[in-house]
C-alpha cells in the first residue's frame, strides 16, 4: 500500500495504478483533492477501455 498525504494532482496515485498497486492519498486541499480523482477517474477508465478493446 502506497500513502500520499499530499496527493496534489495524483501523480503517486496513477504510478501506483500503473505498478497495480494499493494506494491512499489525501490531501488538506479540496481542490486537490477533486483535481487528482478526476485524473484517476480518467486513467481507470482508459485502462477499462483497453482491456476491453484488447481483451
């Protein structure tokens, strides 16, 4: 499990997705916050769609 307690704009977060890793972040920021799940959000689902795509 990866812990990011600045997760800022969720660089940590995707390279843990990247490496199929667990990972934790947060940050005291909201607008972080909403900025690095909506990054997330978008790689999850182009990773969804290349599976799918290329079974």
């Amino acid at each position: 499990v990866i812990l990011d307690p600045f997760i800022g704009s969720g660089t940590t977060a995707l390279a843990a997705i990247e490496l199929n890793r667990h990972y934790v972040g947060y940050d005291i920021s909201q607008e972080y916050v909403d900025l690095a799940k909506k990054k997330i959000n978008e790689v999850k689902n182009q990773l969804k769609l290349d599976k799918f795509l290329n079974g």
